[in-house]
C-alpha cells in the first residue's frame, strides 16, 4: 500500500461506504476512526471542530479536510495515481460529464428521493411521518432509474470504460433503495451485481458496517498531529 496520511471519520452509512470503497479501489492505507452518525460522536467538540456540520464521512489528507461523500471520492480519485482501472476525468469535458452523472445521482436519488424516504421512515420520531412525501420520492426515483437504465453502457460502467466515482455513487444508491426493497429493473440489478461483486466494495461494506461493539477500546484519545481528538482508531 502507497504511505499516505490520510484519515477518515465515519461509519455505519452508505455514504460512509463510498469512502471507504474508494480508498481500497486506489490501495491507499488510511486511519480510520469509527464514527458512528448519530451515536452522539459527530456532536462532541472535538468532531464539530472538523465538521460543524456534525456529518461523516469527514475525510483529512494533511491539511486538507474534506466532507461530502460524492466531494471526498472525487478528490481521492484526482489527488492519487489511480490504478489502471479507474475512470478519473482528463480534460474540462471529461469532468463535466463526471459531474452531470455525480451531481445527478446525489441530487436526484441520494437527496431528493432516498434520504426523504429514510426522513419519514427511519427517522420518523425526528421528522414525522408523511405516506404522501415517501409515495411520492418512490415514484420519483423509478422514473429517474428507468431514464438512466439504458445510458448504463453495455460493459456496464457510466464512464469511460472504465470504474468512476459515479459507480460508487449509484451502486451505493442502489444499495439503499434494495433496503427499501424497490423492485429494480432486471439491467440496474445486473449493474449493481457487477460493482457489488467488486472486492474493495465487499471489503469496504465489511468495514463501514461492522457492529461498533466489536471495535476494542472505543475511547477518546487526542490525535496529537492535528490538535484534534477522535475516537480511537480502528483496525
Ligand atoms: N451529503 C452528505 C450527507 C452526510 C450525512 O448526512 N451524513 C449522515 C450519515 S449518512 C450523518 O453524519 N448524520 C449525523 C448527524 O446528522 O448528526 C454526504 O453525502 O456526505
């Protein structure tokens, strides 16, 4: 593995997921403090002075600290050599049509229509219930699903031929909506079964969902590099 230094906040989520999956699809070594969104660590002065968001994934490389999953992947994919299989955009065309499909995927489908449902569902005791808003983000995602079904190309990437953010991005998309137990169109599942089957997700999704109780010794230590403090890394 390449030395880095980088570290990641964050656990438990798809969103989380994406990160992790990304950093083992570029083989870089990465500490990992196992934040857990809503166990009460993203709201501890020490984490809102990395995010005052109170949001993971939280990714630091040196100095740079970067939050928002689609933003974090992309960065890791341009700030690193990629190996020879990953898709990173070249040119400003190239890029706009990386965006189109990333802003696309976390405004459409991550924002608009799964995290409403999780809003009204999961989270009901917070947001309140609402049928209407879920039936109605359902319907929204399909019919955005089924308009991008056919632009998934034949060797079943979006970009290039090549494995991009926006994979990660719509295969973990598609991860929340199997939670939901959406039925999927028979070309989506076949998408996603090819990028699930991928070992960096599998040893990622591993990684971003192992049970919290599992991780030894979940205590505060200062991360004496940066004057931040954290829960303790994770193996
Ligand atoms: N748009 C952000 C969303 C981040 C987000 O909402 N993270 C959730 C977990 S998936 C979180 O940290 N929630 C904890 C909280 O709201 O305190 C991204 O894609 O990174």
């Amino acid at each position: 593995m390449e030395e880095t230094d980088l570290t990641l906040w964050g656990m438990g989520t798809v969103r989380n997921l994406r990160v992790h999956w990304m950093l083992m699809e570029m083989g870089l070594d990465y500490t990992f403090f196992p934040v857990h969104p809503r166990s009460g660590e993203t709201y501890t002065e020490e984490f809102l002075r990395i995010n005052p968001r109170h949001k993971v994934p939280v990714l630091r490389h040196r100095d740079v600290v970067v939050t928002e999953s689609a933003a974090i992947i992309e960065y890791v994919s341009e700030a690193f050599e990629p190996p020879p299989g990953i898709y990173v955009a070249q040119t400003a065309q190239e890029r706009a049509k990386l965006n189109e499909w990333c802003f696309f995927i976390m405004t459409e489908f991550d924002a608009h229509t799964l995290y409403v449902i999780r809003r009204h569902t999961t989270f009901s005791s917070l947001y309140g219930e609402s049928p209407t808003a879920c039936k109605a983000a359902k319907e929204y995602f399909m019919d955005q699903l089924n308009a991008i079904a056919p632009r998934i190309g034949d060797d079943g990437f979006l970009l290039g031929g090549k494995f991009s953010c926006a994979d990660i991005l719509l295969t973990t998309c598609i991860d929340w909506a199997i939670e939901y137990a959406f039925e999927l169109p028979a070309s989506v599942m076949a998408y996603y079964e090819k990028h699930s089957s991928r070992p960096a997700y599998k040893n990622a999704f591993n990684k971003t969902f192992m049970d919290p109780a599992s991780i030894p010794d979940l205590m505060r230590l200062p991360d004496a590099a940066h004057g931040l403090c954290s829960t303790k890394p994770a193996v």
